[in-house]
C-alpha cells in the first residue's frame, strides 16, 4: 500500500474543538467517517459507522460519498480502497498496521500456495492486498466457518494467516484445513491462567471470547464469535456479568449498549495491565482525525493491477456473505 504522510502529524490547536472541527471539515467535504469497534471510544462515537472487519467492507461497498475515512488499520483502508477505487480513501495514521497481515508476507504465502497445488486459498481479511491478490475467497471472524462449509467437504482448503482462527474452524467443521503459522499479537497474549482467575473473582460472569484466541482459552469460552457476535450475545444475554476476552476497544460500545451490565476485560498473561490494547488501532487519535479530514491526507492508493486481483475474492466473500444471510 502506498501512502502519503501529508500532514497526519501537524501541530492542532488545544483551544479547539475537535469534535465540532471534525464534524464541521466531514460536512465541508462530503466525507463519512468508518471506524472499527477497537478504535478509541471518542473515534467509535464520532463515527458514522462503526463494525467489525465484514460490516465495514459492506458498508463501503455501498458508500456513496466522495471521501472515506477509515478509522481502523491499514489493510482496512486498502479494503475500503479495492471496493471503491474512484474515492478517496484516508486512514488517520499510517502507521497504524497489523501483526497478523506483518505476519504473512506476499511472496512467502505464494511460495506456500505453490507446495500445495490443486488447494482452494482461503484467507482472512486481515491481510494486505498482495496476499488478497493470491486468494480464491476472503473471509472474516464473522462469517469463516460458513464460507468453508459453503465448500464440499473434500474440497482441499489452504487458510491463512491466522492459525488459531483456522485451528477453531477446523474444530467446528470437521476439516482438514492446511494452516499458515500466523497469529494476532493481541489474541495471543491472552493468559488461561489469568481466565481462570478472573472466572473465580466473578463465578456468575460469561465468557466471550474471540476465535483468534489459542485453543485452550476457547475451552473456556461460553461464546466464541467475532467482535460483533459477542457484542450481539452481551446485548441478548440475560446475564449481567461477561468476561471479554478480545481488544478491548469494543468495551465502549458494549457498555454503551447495556450501561446495566458488567464487562471485564481479560488481562495479557506478561503485563499488570487490566486490559488488551492493539497498539496498531490505539494509534488513531482525534488530533490525527481532523488533520486527516482537514488536508486529506494520507490517502490509501493500491496498485491497479493488485488491486483487480483482490477485488475478486472480496467481492466474492460479500456476495456469500449476502447469500447466507450475514
């Protein structure tokens, strides 16, 4: 992905107000503003639209304002820009990246895609869109184990990069995926040890848990699903207390949601801190929102021809997504 710095870091003003500035500049400029449930929660409530990897996708595929702000990571903007290659696509900072997609490099993937011939490639969106362009099908949390099922059961699967998610899919389905050895930084630091802990402080407490998270930590799970099913389950739930064991971004729209319920964030095994941040998505800030509104900048471009190829299995994965219902 090519980006331009612009003015991302450009010194605001502390006497003024960001929140009527950048609601003022989005107007000005015909702008919407996505932002994804991890963002900070001064992000998540200015935003227009706030979701998970699949939500965001569809709702810029759809988007008919000139420019998007995606307010998340970087293969997220390239996502936004593959879907709708005539706007301008902004990210706030471009600095913000990913451990998963760093972790799945496009030319050791095809190298791995070229020792396993005859193999259907399945990844997940949290990949940059070299690795995009490599694939048959893209999948997110949300919707991965429907996509596979949605292929005959002897149908040899490659899935990458996240092996926990891959290994959970597996598990549910019966299948014999071929995995890449990749991982979320975030989602692996949750400790068992910890869990357990915390579910003898609160013994009434759910835990919810993301798919991303080791297999052992799952175990313990009383829900597993992507970050808008367990925000689903909290809001339908009749229990008042939930562990959450993801980032802990979407804590804010949770309690939000249900100001009468308890949500306790799973702690890092390796940290005293009470909570899981995404360094990469704690990067966006609302300073570095309104430079990104005021100057345009950066601006997400991604090469044509990668481009054409990793729009197919998007749009593919958005069109299975929409057949089954999701």
């Amino acid at each position: 992905m090519n980006v331009d710095k612009g003015y991302v870091d450009s010194p605001v003003d502390k006497d003024i107000d960001l929140k009527a500035e950048i609601l003022r500049l989005k107007k000005e400029k015909g702008a919407v503003i996505l932002a994804h449930y991890y963002q900070k929660g001064e992000i998540q409530d200015i935003a227009d639209y706030i979701g998970d990897s699949l939500a965001l996708a569809q709702i810029a595929s759809r988007l008919t304002e000139p420019i998007i702000v995606l307010c998340g990571v970087n293969f997220m903007g390239e996502t936004a820009k593959i879907l709708c290659p005539d706007k301008k696509v902004l990210i706030p900072d471009l600095s913000a990246g990913c451990s998963l997609a760093d972790s799945c490099k496009a030319d050791e993937f095809k190298k791995f895609i070229d020792d396993n011939p005859g193999h259907t490639v399945i990844s997940y969106v949290n990949t940059s869109a070299d690795v995009k362009a490599l694939t048959d099908v893209l999948v997110t949390s949300t919707n991965a184990r429907q996509i596979v099922e949605s292929f005959p059961e002897d149908t040899p699967i490659i899935f990458g990069p996240d092996r926990n998610l891959g290994n959970y899919i597996n598990s549910v389905t019966g299948r014999n995926m071929k995995l890449w050895n990749g991982a979320c930084h975030v989602h692996e630091q949750f400790s068992v040890e910890k869990l357990a802990e915390l579910k003898r402080q609160y013994p009434d407490a759910k835990v919810l848990a993301h798919p991303e998270c080791p297999a052992p930590l799952l175990i313990l799970a009383d829900k597993v699903g992507s970050t808008a099913a367990l925000l689903n389950y909290a809001v339908k739930s009749d229990n008042k207390e939930f562990i959450v064991a993801t980032e802990s971004g979407i804590l804010h729209e949770m309690r939000k949601r249900c100001p009468d319920k308890i949500f306790i964030p799973a702690p890092p095994a390796d940290s005293t801190c009470a909570c899981n941040d995404c360094s990469f998505m704690k990067l966006n800030t609302m300073e570095k929102l309104y430079n990104c509104l005021k100057y345009e900048q950066p601006q997400v471009e991604v090469d044509s021809e990668i481009a054409d190829k990793a729009r197919r299995p998007i749009e593919r994965m958005l069109e299975i997504s929409e057949k089954l219902g999701l």
